[in-house]
C-alpha cells in the first residue's frame, strides 16, 4: 500500500474561534465590565454636551402640560419608555406607556387632546413609531421626538425635537442597544426632572408618591413614626434627679432621655442617661437630690410632628444625638424620636457616623 500524501494546505477563510474572544482571568473579565460601563459613561457625558434648548423646551411642555404626558417607543426605546413613565409619575407629571402596535388596535383612544406625546426612537425610524407619529401629534396636544439626529421621520412630524447625537454601542460587536438606550434614558430623565422643578414638586409630594418600603419611611413626617407620649418619659423640671429616675421608671424598651416641662406643660430641658452617667463618673452623688433643672439641657433642639423623617435622621448627624423631642405649636411635648428606634426600622446602622445634612432649620 502506498504511502498518504500530504493534504494540501487549507486557505480557505475559517470563522473565529467563540472561545478565543472569552476573557480569561477574573481580571480580565473585571476589565470587560469596567470598560462596558465606562463606555456608557462616557456616551452620556457627549450627549450631555449635545443637549440644547429644544430639551428645555420639551420640559417645560411637559411641565405645562394639563394632560398625561404619553410615551411610546418600540423595542429596547420602548422599555426605555416605560421606565421614563415611572420617573415622570413619580416625581408630579402624570404619565402612562401607549405600544405603538396596541395604539392602531384602539389604543388610539388614550390619547387625549390635552397630553403631550413622547416618541422615542434611536434611528428615528422605527417603521412602528413612524406610521403612528402624525395621529398622535394632531390627536394630543403636541409631539416631542428622543432621537440621536434630527434627519428623520419622527423628527420631521414632531413640535419639539431632542437630539442626542449617535454613539458606538459598549456591545463587543456593536449590535446590542446599550450606551444608546442609556443615553436616553440620561435625558429622558433629565427633561423630566426639569419639568418636576418646573412644577414645584417638593419632597413632601414625593413622600405621598412612595408611601411604602424604606424610601416611603425616610419620607414620612415624624409624627408617624416618633414614640407617642404615653411610652416617653416625662416630669416637672422642679422635681429632684433622684426623684425623676424613680417616676420615671419604665419597663421595656426605653427612651435614653427624659423630657422635662414647666408648669405650664411646655419643654424647658431634657436630661439624659449620658448626663447622668457623668455626675456619678464624677463623683456629684450630692446632685441627684438637687432639682433636675440645674443639670438639665434647657432649651434642647426639638421638631415638629409634621417633619420629614429623612430631615431628623439628617440632624441626628448635625448634632450628633440620640434623642429628639416632638413638640407641638404650643411647645409641649407630643412624644420623642430616639436614635434605637431609626435602627429598629433600618434608617440607621448600628455604627452610622450619621454625617448627613438636614435640609430643614431644627431650632430649640
């Protein structure tokens, strides 16, 4: 039998190995996502520079607007859009999602005279957005085109057109949507923080927006959350520290203070455990029979029940204490916020250097 001949070299072109574009190492993979999201970071950063007067108009439409403000979009510019909803309702512009091929099967009917449209649409030319775009501009009070260009269908039809400007994909193949869909999701919520500012929304109409979960705690009013009076410790600062520690002695978890009031019911001190400690730590065993209002913090910082929770935990960091009387109008107490209760609750942590910033004047 003869020998094999040798095969003659292939040249024909063969596909990639999948397996030799797979990042290796923990490093290497660390790399790719690092890169990913700065490549998302830095296309948000072009458009921010890209962004002009018409995305300032198309705030103040949406902040003007009697309607509901109506996105559509198709595709990855579609969740974008429901995700731009969520923010535009939550923060004081009612807002609602049309799917483009739910409106030409009588989803129409949404659509009111008084909403502004928002069409998003990367290209500008999503066949979906396109064919609907004109009904939707004469039906609603006025169209507003997200697009990365203004050379576009959408764009022609629209009132308002903001332009983002096109970006190469963090996809390794620049296929997958994803520094364009963060780029408009970026100025999406951009134009819709501009319209809340626009409308005044402060953050007590954000509190009745997020009622629930950790967020609706943080901003609940004190009231909803301070110890009632009932479960507080309270006395007359004319009665003797001996005298207070005994009456008010409680079961159960306790306040570190006590709260002390004058004839008349209104706050005058505070004294707490910490002052006490320090008058036996020096020796002033002769102060416990003296009347508590020579010891006591006269004129403590106090709050009013009707305080955003976030505000006192901020001022828990300002002043750097554990306890906060709630009082009323009239400056007596109505109960107490105590630094274990905001760590019961988990708005606190146990080692918090609580080094947050108050944005309301808390005042004795």
């Amino acid at each position: 039998m003869s020998a094999a001949l040798p095969l003659p070299p292939d040249d024909r072109p063969h596909p990639p190995d999948p397996a030799s574009d797979v990042p290796a190492t923990l490093l290497d993979r660390l790399r790719c996502i690092r890169e990913t999201v700065s490549a998302e970071a830095e296309a948000i950063g072009r458009a921010a520079e890209m962004l002009g007067p018409p995305a300032v108009r198309a705030a103040e439409l949406s902040a003007e607007c009697a309607g509901n403000v109506v996105i559509t979009g198709v595709g990855k510019a579609g969740l974008v859009g429901q995700k731009l909803v969520a923010t535009l309702a939550s923060t004081g512009t009612p807002a609602h999602f049309l799917h483009p091929t739910e409106a030409v099967h009588g989803d129409f009917g949404r659509v009111k005279s008084d909403d502004l449209v928002w069409a998003l649409s990367n290209s500008g030319r999503s066949e979906e957005v396109t064919r609907i775009a004109s009904q939707l501009r004469r039906q609603g009070a006025g169209l507003i085109s997200f697009t990365a260009d203004v050379d576009n269908p959408l764009a022609e039809v629209a009132d308002c057109k903001v332009v983002f400007g096109r970006h190469s994909e963090a996809c390794p193949h620049g296929l997958a949507p994803t520094a364009s869909t963060a780029v408009m999701m970026a100025v999406g919520d951009a134009v819709a923080l501009l319209a809340s500012r626009l409308r005044r929304f402060t953050p007590r109409d954000f509190a009745r927006f997020h009622p629930g979960g950790a967020l609706g705690r943080k901003l609940c009013k004190v009231g909803q959350m301070m110890r009632p009076l009932a479960a507080c410790r309270i006395a007359n600062e004319r009665v003797t520290i001996r005298e207070c520690m005994i009456s008010c002695s409680m079961t159960g978890r306790r306040s570190g203070a006590v709260m002390l009031t004058n004839d008349q019911g209104v706050l005058t001190g505070i004294f707490t455990d910490s002052d006490l400690a320090r008058l036996l730590e020096s020796r002033c065993e002769d102060a416990l029979d003296q009347p508590i209002e020579g010891k006591m913090t006269t004129e403590p910082h106090r709050t009013g029940p009707d305080a955003l929770l976030s505000d006192v935990v901020a001022l828990f960091g300002q002043l750097q204490i554990s306890e906060l009387p709630v009082v009323g109008v009239d400056g007596k107490p109505m109960g107490m916020v105590d630094i274990t209760d905001l760590i019961a609750v988990g708005e606190l942590d146990e080692g918090d250097d609580r080094d947050g910033r108050s944005t309301l004047p808390f005042a004795p």
